[in-house]
C-alpha cells in the first residue's frame, strides 16, 4: 500500500495514472469481493479520490 492508497470498509482507492494524455482515469476504486464476472459498479476510475468516494456513495444509493 502506497501513500495514495485509502481502504475505507471493503473498498481501496489508489492512484495510478496511466501512460495516456488525459487525466480523468488516474484514481481507482475496488470492492474487495470482485472477481472476474463481477458487476460494474464493485470497481471504477475516476479522476480523483474523491471522485471515487462519491462514486461508491451513488452506486450504494442507486442499489438501495
């Protein structure tokens, strides 16, 4: 684990930019439980950790 990285419950968050141009895709969320088939909304990227923390906030309330 990195100093960019944040476990919050069964999430990580962590920074990781990629080789490319834009920016919008440099911070990444996963739940803790995803394998290979699971849903959309258990991992993303977005371009902040921030953007992350709402992210998972919005994907619980549209699931609730």
């Amino acid at each position: 684990m990195s100093a960019h990285d944040t476990t919050i419950g069964p999430w990580r968050i962590w920074f990781d930019p990629p080789p490319i141009g834009t920016r919008n895709c440099d911070w990444h969320y996963q739940h803790e439980d995803v394998d290979g088939e699971s849903p959309g909304w258990m991992y993303g990227h977005c371009a902040s950790r921030d953007k992350c923390i709402e992210e998972i906030i919005t994907q619980y309330e549209e699931r609730g």
